[in-house]
C-alpha cells in the first residue's frame, strides 16, 4: 500500500489551510467524492486544495462548512488564503496565477519587455523597480521572488504545461541591463529552449504590419476548463473568458506566429544576440 504523503501546514498559509480541510474531512470520516457530493466541484479540484495548489472559491469553501459543520471557518479564511497565494503579485494577476499551473498550453506575446516567466531576477528587478521607483526595497524584492517562483512550471519533474513564446526582436537588442546581465537573460531564455522546456519565436524587426500590433496576450488552454486570455496595460490586466473573444485572440495569435521566425532560427538569433552583448559586440 502507498502511504500518502503528508502535507507540511508550515510551508504557507495555502498548505496550512489545506491541511485543516483535510484533517477535518478525515475526522468527519468523509472520502474527497463524499464531501464535494452536492457541489459544482469534483474531487481532484478539492484534492488540490488540500495540497495547497489550488484556492478555495468561496461557494465551495461554504459548501464543505456545511457538511462538515465548521461553523463556517473555511469561508472566513478562504479570501485570507487567497490574499497569500498572490502575495508579490497584483489583485488582477490572481486568475493567472491560478490558470497556469494547470494549463496544457501557454502561448504569449509582449512586445515591449520579456515576459516575467522567463525573467531573470536582474531583469526582473529592473522592470519591476522602473515600474515603482520610489517602493520600499523590500516590497520590489517581494515581487521579484513571487514573479521568479512562477518559473517552477519549467523545472524539470514537470512535463506541462508547453509553453510557447513569441519575443520581438527589440527585445534582443534593448540593453535595459548591462551587457553581462543581458547575456545571462538572453542564455536562460536559450537554455530553457535547449532544454525543450518553451518554444521562442522571434518576430523580425523588419517585418512590417503583423497581426498584433497593439497590446499582450497569455492565451491558455486548460486541463480541465474552457480557454483562458490575459491581457495587461501599465497598471492594470484582464482576464478573458468569453469564447467569441478569446477565438478572436487565438486567431490573431496564430497569425503572429506565421510572421515570426522558424523555432530553430529563433534560437539561433537569441544565442546569436547573448554572445554579442558577451563579446561587447552588441548590436542597436
């Protein structure tokens, strides 16, 4: 018989909590199915959530106050749980963080600066610091560290999601760090695609009109729901879910792909560009 791991409750307020929804289900002599019978949810949604992986939506967390007569604890705690899992990132960010860890597929586009799965933490204090300038350092590297553990999907004891990412060849040239540290960004991003663990696609800064001249899009299909979109300006994002438009940008997302560079090329190029800024041969 396989003994069941244990979840650590020390490990974070999500794992914690978890812990106390199982613990609380066995003492009920309750299986997963048993206590999710009567709810919108199936019993690998509330699995995760024992584990710490996945937020309690708060329609279930007061289902399973009723079944199993907790005078309601898991519903007041369920937004303090989700208040923890975004620490480090923004409130509309929450959905995406969510989404992408159970994503089949992630496909990105963001023209004006790498994307913060694939950031170095030099890179990401960077954007993240002329984004904020005048924060207290100990909030930057709060979401520095948030936004460089989203980048557990790519470790190596994981085989989802396939992520897909088209960078415009600006990127490759915009010193926004030293020529060091832009050799370090460029060379994860190269070793990531060596290691077949992402798919850049770079989009030639010559290229002309494409199909995505304006805005970003995350578009994600899911395991076990329908496609996601995000999509972020400055200060703000939006999650979309609404089939008629997130057909649209899976349209204009296929179509940028067709104007971007082969992944074999690509790669070449990013390499290409890491080994100029090493040599001081970078080019503008």
């Amino acid at each position: 018989m396989v003994r069941r791991k244990d979840i650590d409750g020390s490990e974070s307020v999500p794992c914690f909590y978890g812990k106390e929804l199982r613990w609380k289900r066995e003492e009920a002599g309750l299986t997963l199915l048993q206590l999710v019978e009567g709810s919108f949810y199936g019993q690998s949604h509330l699995s995760e959530i024992e584990r710490g992986e996945r937020r309690m939506p708060r329609d279930l967390a007061e289902h399973v106050d009723r079944v199993l007569k907790t005078d309601g604890f898991f519903g007041r705690r369920c937004e303090e749980v989700r208040k923890a899992r975004r620490a480090g990132h923004a409130w509309y960010f929450e959905k995406v963080l969510e989404a992408e860890k159970h994503a089949e597929v992630i496909e990105e586009w963001c023209p004006t600066l790498i994307p913060g799965l694939l950031q170095t933490g030099a890179y990401a204090e960077a954007v993240v610091r002329a984004t904020h300038p005048l924060e207290p350092q100990e909030k930057t590297d709060a979401k520095v560290t948030a936004r460089l553990a989203r980048a557990h999907l790519f470790d190596e004891d994981h085989t989802k999601p396939e992520y897909w990412v088209i960078l415009h060849e600006s990127l490759l040239r915009h010193p926004i760090l030293s020529p060091e540290a832009m050799a370090e960004q460029l060379g994860h991003i190269a070793a990531l695609a060596r290691r077949h663990r992402i798919t850049p696609q770079v989009l030639p800064w010559n290229c002309g009109a494409h199909p995505f001249m304006l805005g970003t899009a995350m578009v994600m299909t899911l395991t076990d729901a329908p496609p996601l979109v995000y999509t972020e300006s400055l200060h703000t994002g939006d999650t979309i879910d609404d089939p008629a438009l997130v057909k649209d940008y899976r349209r204009s997302y296929d179509r940028l792909r067709a104007a971007a560079l082969p992944p074999e090329a690509s790669l070449a190029m990013i390499e290409e560009a890491a080994e100029d800024y090493r040599n001081g041969k970078q080019r503008l």
